[in-house]
C-alpha cells in the first residue's frame, strides 16, 4: 500500500481521479529494474544503506513522488531479518564498557591489534559482536528475501496500489460485476470472504425490453455487491480498510467490473469510480491452492472427529428471493441421507444481522445455519435482535474467531430434523 503522502491523484468536480502511469513508459521501466537491482536478497544489505542508495535514484528522477511510490511498492515485497534473543542494551553495556577499561589501562600500535585485543578480552561477547551488535535497530536490519517481481509488473502493482491506498478511506463500496465467467465471479467471492468484509449481494432486473429481445440468453450474470467501507465501521476500522484494500486485485480478474465509493481523505468527500477501463492488473496467482491455516485446520478436525457428515466443495449461491443473495462459508452433506445444508458466518465487522435473519425466518425451508462471531453479538442492539430471532435460536450459535465443531454439528443436526 501507498501512504497517504505518497498518493497521486486529481480531483474535478467532486470526483477523485487516481494518476496512473503508463507501464510501458521506457523510462519508468528503467526506473523500476533500478531499483529491483538494489533490493538484492543475495548480498544480504543493510536497510540503512538501501535507504541512501535508494534514496540517490529517487532524487535523480523527475517525479520523487512517484518514485517514492515505486520504491514503496517493493519495500512492501521485501522481508527483513529479526534480531535474535538477545538483550542487546545490556550486552552493548557490557562490550562499551570493557572495551573502553582496556583503552584506558593498554596501548596499541594499530587498530588491528585493539581489535585482537578486544576479541581475546570478550571472548563471550564474540557471537554477538559478529552478529551485529546493533542488530536490534531497524537501519540494520538485512534484507533476507524479496518476492520476485518484473519491472512492468512492479509498475501494474504501482496503479493497483492507487487505487487500494485510496479505499482505505472509502465509505460504503458498490461493486457491479457484468461477467459471463462464473469461475471467475466463484474465485472473487472467496477473495471477499477470506478478507472477512461486510457484503450485501443483489441481482438487478432484467430490463422488460431485453427480455421481449431475448438479449438475455448472451449477456453475462450481473449481480450488484455492497461492501461496508472502513469509514463505516467503528471498530478496528484501520484493519478493515487494509481488508478491503487487500480485496480489490481480485476485482480487477474480472471481465467487466465496477466500483463506485466515496473517498474523505481531509474533511472533504470525493467520489471515486474506478472500472475495467482502468485496465488494472490482478497480481493475485493460485488463489484456489490457498487454504488459510484456520480453515486447513478445521477441516482435518472435523473429518478425524465427525462421522456423520462431511465438509463437500463447491459451495453454490443460495437465492433468498427478493433479489437477495447469499455465498455461504462452508457446505456439509450428511452421509446416509445425502441432505446438503450450508454455513454462513457474520465476523465482528457486520452490521445488519437483523436482514439476514428477517429473511431467513420467511425463507425458513432454506437449508442455511448461521454463526455469529461472539463480539457481534455482544453488542447491545443484537442481543435483542437474536433473542427475538426463532431461526437463530433454532439453526444458529455463537463462535470466538472460528466456529467449533460441536456447535456446527448441533445445528446441522436441528436443521436436517426439519428438511428430512
């Protein structure tokens, strides 16, 4: 991500304009592969002397803004050492002061042989002095490892990061997806709850005409998507904006996209709309491979425990009616009556649980569970509200960050009672 004072943007008529560059641009290429070659892994180099390298080829390119960026960018790929378990304040205590005894009490002919001296007299500081005794400062910490990445496709990265630095002070976020490629709409949808974001999912009418001219049969599924935006959220909204931030690569895989939010970077709210005309690059690869730790977790769990039921793929969207529509989390299927029912978990972050309920009470032949995270429903407004609620009573529970098995399994049982 960009900081704030790293963004370049325009602004006309209310609307914020990202400034993106062009990534065939000859001389931003040779920018990029520049500062690539100093970010190095191999040579081991310190951050402070990356910082003054890095810093005489920003200076002597004509845009230090943009530039900046660019290095930002592949800071934002680069892992640095860590010190190791030492208390260094003491240990330099120790070495300063009995180095600057021997000074004192001895003379030496050159530095050479102060530094043998030193080494013979600290014999048990060794270790330490040759790994840095300022290994505990950020300047001197080595560049271990970096992602690697081409120049032009550091540069895409740079557009992308425009366009995400800018969400994290966005409002509420309506994503218009216009996509024949279901796999693709499947992959964003596991984006969006992998990230954990607030979502409301809508399919639009059909326009009467298209229908007389049976248009319909080529144009490609469209569904409306709102996400809640950081500036919507009271709680933890930094992390949330991050999230969301992290979510749009995955927008731009798509065919035909649009986002269209609200942007209050000072006191002043700008609109930003941004499509697939932008041509922005998803650098996102082998989504489909990533199982998060969490999920890998409760996944072997519950096969080693559970022998009624079974965790099955491919998890559909479920159709509430009244254009309302829901990607459950998880599906099961139960082994000896072949009966599927889904799993839809509310994170801390969501914000009108009584929709959702309100629905699934009318649609009560769907076969859905619900989990709440626990500080959700912690929260006075929702007590009531699921207090009030049969269905959650019934088909729902409660969970700390992640759902126990033992809860899922209850209410999967209580829910196959009533579509047996």
């Amino acid at each position: 991500m960009l900081t704030k004072d790293l963004l370049r943007y325009g602004v006309r008529n209310g609307a914020i304009k990202p400034s993106f560059i062009q990534t065939n641009n000859e001389s931003l290429l040779n920018l990029a592969n520049n500062l690539l070659s100093l970010y190095n892994p191999e040579n081991n180099p310190l951050k402070k002397n990356l910082t003054e390298e890095a810093s005489i080829i920003i200076n002597s390119f004509g845009d230090i803004k943009l530039a900046k960026g660019i290095n930002k960018i592949i800071l934002d790929q680069c892992k640095f050492s860590s010190p190791d378990d030492y208390d260094y304040l003491e240990h330099r205590a120790n070495i300063f002061n009995k180095t600057a005894d021997i000074l004192q009490k001895e003379s030496f002919e050159n530095y050479h042989a102060y530094q043998s001296a030193i080494y013979a007299k600290l014999e048990s500081e060794n270790d330490f002095i040759e790994n840095g005794i300022y290994a505990d400062l950020p300047e001197y910490e080595k560049l271990v490892k970096r992602k690697k990445i081409f120049p032009k496709e550091l540069l895409e990265r740079y557009n992308t990061s425009l366009v995400q630095s800018l969400l994290i002070y966005s409002s509420q976020l309506t994503l218009t997806i216009n996509d024949s490629d279901s796999g693709k709409i499947r992959r964003v949808f596991k984006y969006l709850k992998f990230f954990r974001l607030v979502a409301e999912i809508t399919t639009p009418n059909m326009k009467k005409r298209d229908v007389e001219n049976k248009k319909y049969k080529k144009n490609p599924k469209k569904l409306i998507i709102t996400i809640n935006g950081p500036s919507s959220i009271f709680d933890n909204s930094r992390k949330y904006g991050l999230q969301l931030a992290s979510f749009f690569p995955a927008i731009c895989s798509l065919e035909k996209w649009k986002i269209e939010t609200k942007v209050k970077l000072t006191s002043t709210e700008f609109d930003l709309k941004i499509s697939q005309k932008s041509e922005l690059i998803c650098h996102y690869k082998n989504f489909t491979d990533y199982i998060p730790p969490e999920i890998k977790d409760f996944h072997k769990i519950f096969k080693s425990t559970e022998s009624n039921w079974e965790i099955v793929g491919n998890t559909p969207f479920l159709d509430l009616g009244n254009q309302e529509l829901i990607f459950p989390d998880l599906t099961f299927q139960h082994k000896q009556q072949k009966k599927i029912i889904h799993l839809e978990l509310f994170h801390r972050w969501y914000y009108n649980i009584e929709k959702r309920l309100d629905l699934c009470e009318v649609c009560n032949n769907i076969p859905l569970i619900i989990g709440i995270d626990r500080c959700l429903a912690k929260k006075q407004d929702n007590k009531a509200i699921l207090e009030y609620s049969s269905f959650f009573k019934n088909f729902g529970f409660v969970f700390n960050d992640f759902p126990i098995t033992s809860k899922i399994i209850k209410a999967l049982e209580t829910k196959l009672k009533e579509i047996i």
